[in-house]
C-alpha cells in the first residue's frame, strides 16, 4: 500500500528518506523554520511561507526560491531544472542524491531561499547567529 499524507496525496519522499532526512538538516538549522507535509511532499517553511520542498514526483530533488540576479546562469547547469507548477512562480529545483551531489551547492541555494521568504525578524536571529559564528565567542 502507498504511504498518503492527511490529504491523501501519495507521499513520493516521506519522512524517513534518506534524501529528506538530509535536506531537514539544513533547513531546520534556519531560525523558525518547520518541517509540513504538503501535497505528499516534505516542505519547509520560513514563517507561513516555503522556502524548500523534497522531490518532484518520484524524481530526487530540492525546489528552492532563487535569487533573480543567479537564475540564469542556475537554469544553465545540467542538474537544475524548471519544475512543473512551482516553475511558475519563479522556483528551480537542483538534482541531488541523499548520498552524493553537490551539497555545498544545495546548502548555498536553501540560504538564499529562505532569506527571500524569511520574516525581518528571522533574518535578524540569522544574521547574529551567523555573525557570532564569524567573530567566535566574546
């Protein structure tokens, strides 16, 4: 039997792929940020608003927001694409593997994601975490 959220969308990567279980690692690091399941997929969310989602159908993936100023130049690699209906609304995705890829890459996108989407507030918790981690303990 196929594994359905409350809604009854068929769970493509549930909690407990390898590939959300890695993702959820970066993005819960962000201040406020939660995990939900939406439309059979794991999203996370800055606020009310998504930054990150795992998977486009059963394809190995990581939709992210990008900045305006990097979208070609993203649109042009071989492992980033336009997917279907969040393409519309000026999302990408990046092809990764739970056990391989260019994490560094996906690392960088989600930062910029979730500052597109994030609250004042929260950009001001990452900005001082961020600065902390520069400068080091006082």
């Amino acid at each position: 039997m196929d594994v359905v959220d409350a809604a009854g969308h068929p769970m493509h990567f549930p909690p407990e792929h390898p590939l959300v279980v890695r993702v959820r690692a970066l993005c819960l690091a962000y201040p406020e940020a939660v995990e939900a399941i939406s439309h059979g997929r794991c999203t996370f969310r800055a606020g009310k608003r998504q930054f990150a989602l795992v998977g486009v159908r059963d394809a190995g993936a990581v939709l992210f927001i990008p900045d305006g100023s990097e979208r070609f130049a993203l649109v042009e690699r071989d492992d980033v694409f336009v997917p279907p209906y969040e393409g519309a609304y000026g999302w990408l995705a990046l092809r990764v593997e739970a056990d391989s890829g260019d994490w560094s890459l996906l690392s960088e996108l989600l930062d910029t994601s979730y500052r597109q989407v994030a609250l004042q507030r929260q950009l001001r918790a990452l900005d001082a975490r961020d600065e902390g981690a520069i400068t080091g303990p006082a």
